[in-house]
C-alpha cells in the first residue's frame, strides 16, 4: 500500500543519557545552575510524516520537538491524533522509539495520518504541500485525557500556529492555556502559507512567556501587528512591551545563525558554515535545544549557542531527527 515511498528508520542509542549527563554536570555551566530532574515538556499539534526525495520521515513540529527532547534527555509528552491506519500505526511506534510519551496520542477512526509533500529548493529549503481534512486536524481528548494532562505539572507547554487551523483544535488549545499547569508556555510560530490568521497569532502571543520564530515570520508578524516591517531588535522591544509575560524572544536566521532578546538585550549568535541537506525541522532542534538548555540552568545566550549547534547539525542531514553523531555530543557537552 506504501510501497510508493521508503520509510526512514531512524537509529535511537543511549546518547540521551550522555547528553543529558552533561548538560547537568559540566563546569561551564553558570553558577546559579540547580537543576537536579528530568524536564517535563508537552508539545500540542501536527504528527505527521514528511516525504522528501520518495523517503518517508516522522515529522510535524510538535513530534520533531518532542523527539529532539527526548534524545536531549527530557521527558516529552505529545497531544496529537493519528489515524486508524498503517501510517498511524508506524508513527504511534516510531514515537515510542523516540521515548516520547505516547499516553496523549489519539487514534481517529474517519481521518487519515496526516502526511506534507516537500520540495526541496536550492539550499535545502523546503517547499510543503500540507494534506487537510487529516487526523491531527482533529485533536479532540475526552475528559480523562485532560484530567490526566491537567493533573501534571509541566516544565514547558509548546505550542504553534499550524495546528490551529482547525476550529476543534483551536478549542482543544485554549482550554489547555487557560487550564494547564505549565512553569512556561512556548509558542513556535511556525507560519505555513495559507494556514493561519492574525487572530490566532494574536491569541497565541498573549499565552506565551517564551517565543521562537524565523526572519521570514519575524517580517509578517510585524507587518500584521504593526503595520510596519520593523528590524528584528525594533520587533523584540516592541513585542515584549505589547506582550509582558513574553521574557526571550529567539529569531532564527537560517546560516547566518540566530537573534535572541531578554531583559533588553538582544544579541546575535553567529553558526559555522555547513553543507546543508535540507532544513526540514532545523527549527524543531533548536528549539528543542533552547528549551533544554534554559530550563536545565544554561543563561539565555549559552542556551542559544546551544540551540544553534542542534539547528545547524540538523540542517546538514536527511530528516528532522537524523541520529546525533559523536561528534554533535562532543560539541554540546563542551557548548
């Protein structure tokens, strides 16, 4: 039935524990570092499979963040639906594989696993195609799911803009929002043509304390906010005055690295030079590597040099979660 792509299996070892290990215990780490436990993350939305060049990878933002945490030695949890079909059935395992927790996973009878057609344009740039009408369109937990959600406290709630294309979903969010217990709510704008509104990136602002996006997003929502295309330190000031609970915002930058601001400051990291493969989910990883390396005490800046090493390597291989080389670890023990 599938045999008109090939699915990636990807290789899962015991780098989590390494990683994790060193992120905890390394010397460079700012002084004011405490943290002893496992990070508990919940990401919300899209699981679907990306097809690249007739190969099939797990992807959509929130698995991709998810799996990116959970190789970086938190324990991640996803809120999505799949379908009661092979595909479901082949990412339900493949989440496991990834040592997501699965428990919040919904299997939808009348939709199908969602899948993104993507082309990849010069540099690895991608172009998706977006199937609607799919099972993560469709995020409806019944009320023992979100008691269970709700009676867990949560380091981080991650959240994007593509999942609220659907009106169920979007009532789905909000009462996670307004419900969740969560120490911080991270929203990825994560813009796909045609698949959002101003309303929903409005709502989504007032909601989060951390906010990640691209210098193509940073353009469109200052234009939709502002009316005016206001450079990126002019769009952080701006924004966190708007929005207060908002305390770092991260711009993304492609190879010319990232911007991050907090407490008025904004500073630019640059990346080294890479061959890139493709850049589907390079923005997933470095948020997966922000938010790991915040919250385990890394400074705002360590923490996006930390992300930007993660975004970088996956923007030179295949896929949005190619295994981590031993070279990566290397480079994010000693980052």
């Amino acid at each position: 039935m599938f045999s008109f792509f090939n699915f990636l299996y990807p290789v899962f070892t015991d780098q989590t524990t390494i990683i994790h290990k060193s992120i905890s215990t390394n010397k460079n780490i700012d002084s004011h570092s405490s943290h002893i436990k496992q990070i508990k993350a919940l990401t919300f939305g899209e699981a679907l499979f990306d097809i690249i060049k007739g190969t099939a990878y797990p992807g959509g933002a929130p698995l991709n963040l998810a799996a990116h945490l959970a190789k970086l030695g938190a324990k991640p949890a996803l809120i999505t639906s799949v379908g009661k079909d092979e595909l479901g059935k082949i990412l339900l395992a493949r989440a496991e594989e990834m040592k997501i927790d699965t428990s919040y996973i919904l299997t939808d009878e009348n939709k199908p696993t969602g899948t993104v057609n993507v082309e990849l344009k010069d540099e690895g740039v991608p172009i998706f195609t977006i199937n609607e009408g799919v099972a993560w369109d469709a995020i409806n937990p019944d009320e023992e799911i979100f008691k269970d959600v709700l009676k867990e406290k949560w380091d981080v709630f991650c959240f994007g803009t593509l999942s609220q294309r659907s009106e169920a979903n979007r009532r789905s969010l909000k009462r996670l929002l307004l419900e969740i217990r969560a120490k911080h709510f991270f929203y990825d704008v994560n813009l796909r043509a045609g698949f959002y509104k101003k309303e929903w990136i409005l709502y989504s602002l007032e909601h989060a304390t951390l906010l990640k996006m691209n210098e193509e997003e940073a353009v469109t929502v200052s234009s939709l906010l502002f009316d005016t295309i206001y450079p990126s330190k002019v769009l952080c000031r701006l924004l966190t005055e708007k929005y207060p609970k908002i305390s770092v915002v991260c711009i993304t930058k492609g190879p010319e690295g990232a911007a991050v601001y907090h407490k008025g400051v904004y500073e630019e990291i640059k990346t080294t030079p890479i061959d890139v493969e493709d850049t589907v989910g390079a923005g997933d990883a470095f948020s997966a590597g922000f938010l790991y390396a915040c919250l385990s005490g890394y400074s705002i800046l360590k923490a996006t040099s930390f992300a930007c090493i993660l975004g970088t390597y996956v923007a030179s291989k295949p896929g949005a979660v190619p295994e981590y080389s031993q070279e990566l670890i290397k480079k994010l023990e000693i980052a």
